[in-house]
C-alpha cells in the first residue's frame, strides 16, 4: 500500500510543481488556444500535457525502483508516453492534419513491438498469445490481435485527445476510466495494472486543478495523446485490453462517429460542417445539419437541448461513469 | 438543458453497444472458434466486427438524423 502510495504522490507533486512552469514557456512561445466557450475567448496556455508526461516520468521511476519485477512494463509505458509527448508537442505547436497525426501515432506501439520481441518472457507477448475476454474466456484470434495491434496505442490516443472538447474532461474522464481499470484490477488480482494505473493517476491529479473548469491550462494534444497512448498502453502491458475498450467506450464511440460520419482523419479545425452552433449567451445547440458530423456532445444536445459547457461537462462525466460501471461488470465475467 | 435526459439517452447507446460486445463475442465463440484454420477464423473474425460497425453506426446514425430532423421541423 505504501508503495503504491509514494508512486501515486511522486506523480501527483512533480505535475503539480510542473504546471505552472510550463504553462509560463508555453506562454512565452505562442502556444496557446483561445478558449471559445468563454466571454471574451482568453488565450489559455497549452501544452500542460508536458506537465502530465514530466509527472509520469517521476512515478515510472519511483515505481521502476519500488516494483522492479515489473521493470520492463515500466519502461515500455514510459517510452510509449515519451513518443506520443514529442508527437504531441509537435502538434500543439504546428498543428499537424488528423491523417499525418494518427499515421505518427501508430509509431508508438514501436516500444511494445521491440520489448515483446526482445523480451517475451518477461512482458508476456507471446506470438500466439491470446487475449482474455469477457464470457468466453480466451480468444483464439491470434493472427487478428497482432494485425489490431498497431492501433492499440493510436486508437486510444487520438480517441481520447478528440474527446477534449471542454475544460477538464479529458483529464477527469481518463481518470474514471483509471479508477475503473483500477478496481477491475483488484476484482482480477491484476498487480500489474494497479501499477501502470497508478503511474497515470497521480499525474492526472497533480494536473487537474489547474485544468479544471475555467481552466488556467489546457493539456493540449501533447496530454490527449500521451493519457490516451498510456491508457492503450496500460491494456496491452497488463492484458486488460476488453476492460479498458469498455472504459474508454465514450472515447471510441466519439471518435467512430467523427471518422465515420467526415469520412476520414480529420483535425476538428479542418471541418466543413461543425456539429455544434455557439449562441449569443455562449450556451451551445446542436447542429441539424445533416452534414454535420456526429459528436458525442452533438448527441447529448441533441437529446437533452441547448446546454452550457458546465452542463455538458457534467453530462460526458456521467456517461463515463456508466461506461466506467460496464468496465467492472466487464472485469466480473471474466473472472 | 434537460441533463437527465441526455445523460439517458447516451448510455443507453452506451450500453446497447457494450451488451452487443457480449453478443458479438458469444457469437464468435461458438460460430467462428469452430473453423479449424487459424487463418480462416481471423478472417472470419474480422469479417464479423467490421459488419458489426457497419451496423452500428448505421443504426445510431438513423437514430440521431431523426432526432436532428424533429428538431429541424420544431424550428420551423
């Protein structure tokens, strides 16, 4: 418990020290978004998701040194979040197409590729391993998993970066869907999981208070894709790859529909029909245009009618709390 | 914004796609686990989830075009 407790503040205070500093730089070079749901649109700082990935570094080194037989995960989910922070700060700053970041994504799976080839014993990816799954049991689709598995990092990690639409939610719904895969853990006996979940968990809260709505800072592309990466990162390392679909189902459902209805990888900023119209007093309505993409909060406005972002917020939270739910019952059956 | 409502409305969907998840699995537990080729139950596997999206995202997207389609007409 004490282990786990030190990784968790380790995170927590270095994302916590971090933010403002790089919130500052990030002041300093331009990069910064316009928060378009406020009066007066101020320019917030983005990029926090350094913060977050400064935070992971000290709790993947604190936990390096505190769960050395897990030593080779660590330093796989470090590397993964390495990759997509660099991807990421390259997006914050140049704005790169949905198409070029989701091609670069898909680079990230590369320390899980080399590890597992180099290590199989030790990080369990086996060339015929077999994932588990909720009812069944074991699949036995060996050849599927590894073709699925080059957008075990980029589906995630673009997911959950799209889903980052409002002030907080990326952050507080990564950490629902944390604490579902947390206590999925404690349901299968999963060591590893707890780990790698509380290695993200206490950067995430170390980030939150400044993130939180009205937001001081935004985490940026580098910090949806980073959350959203270790997260897919997490599910392949401790074979929790069906609990974590469940818990990021919000994420993937928005992101499926987004694709699905544009027709393609696009940035929000590229396009044609926006899926929400902004009102005089900044509330927001959906669009009935029916070129409009779909969006999860197209459909909550759709069916719930104009909202502020408060409301929306607080709408998405509790979606991914029932997802959340669905994870541990998930977890239940397989057991 | 009537919260509850949407809130409702969208974990609903949420939770028919994870019970169809379920079924989806079921399914290739008993039909496609059958195949004796490693090959063919990939095939067959994959085969499966992507008619599994199509129908998804048909289904959800008929439902939010009717609904953008009642509100289309309270406006007018």
């Amino acid at each position: 418990m004490l282990r786990y407790l030190l990784v968790l503040i380790a995170g927590l205070s270095t994302s916590l020290a971090t933010t403002p500093i790089v919130a500052k730089i990030a002041y300093k070079i331009g990069a910064v978004r316009p928060d378009v749901h406020k009066p007066g649109e101020p320019e917030i700082p983005t990029m926090g998701g350094i913060a977050i990935t400064l935070g992971l570094a000290a709790s993947s080194a604190a936990s390096y040194i505190l769960f050395a037989e897990y030593k080779h995960q660590i330093a796989i989910l470090l590397a993964t979040a390495l990759v997509l922070a660099v991807i990421g700060a390259i997006d914050d700053i140049f704005v790169l197409r949905g198409i070029v970041k989701m091609a670069l994504t898909v680079v990230a799976i590369a320390p899980i590729l080399v590890a597992g080839y180099l290590y199989p014993a030790e990080t369990g990816l086996w060339i015929r391993y077999r994932p588990p799954a909720p009812v069944v049991g074991r699949l036995r689709l060996t050849i599927l998993y590894w073709l699925l598995l080059p957008l075990a990092i980029a589906g995630p990690a673009n997911a959950v970066n799209m889903i980052d639409a409002f002030n907080g939610v990326m952050v507080s719904a990564a950490l629902i869907s944390l604490a579902a895969l947390f206590s999925s853990s404690l349901v299968l006996g999963n060591e590893l999981c707890l780990v790698l979940s509380t290695i993200l968990i206490g950067p995430l809260l170390g980030f939150l208070p400044f993130n939180l709505y009205p937001s001081r800072v935004f985490a940026g592309d580098t910090g949806g894709l980073v959350v959203g990466g270790v997260l897919g990162a997490i599910a392949v390392l401790s074979k929790m790859e069906f609990v974590t679909m469940v818990a990021l189902m919000p994420e993937i459902l928005n992101a499926f529909y987004i694709v699905s209805s544009v027709k393609g990888l696009v940035e929000h900023r590229e396009l044609k029909e926006k899926p929400t119209l902004m009102l005089s007093d900044y509330r927001l309505r959906a669009s009935t245009n029916p070129r409009a993409p779909i969006t999860l909060t197209r459909m909550l406005l759709l069916f719930g009618g104009e909202g502020g972002e408060g409301e929306l917020i607080t709408a998405i939270l509790a979606v991914q709390a029932v997802s959340a739910l669905l994870a541990l019952v998930t977890s239940m059956l397989m057991i | 914004m009537d919260l509850a409502r949407a809130i409702a409305s969208v974990s609903c969907l949420i939770v028919a796609a994870w019970l169809m998840l379920l079924a989806f699995l079921v399914i290739i537990d008993r039909l496609v686990m059958e195949l004796e080729s490693s090959l063919l139950r990939s095939i067959a596997g994959l085969a499966l989830f992507l008619l599994w999206i199509v129908l998804w995202y048909q289904a959800t997207s008929r439902l939010v075009e009717k609904r953008a389609s009642e509100l289309r007409r309270e406006s007018s």
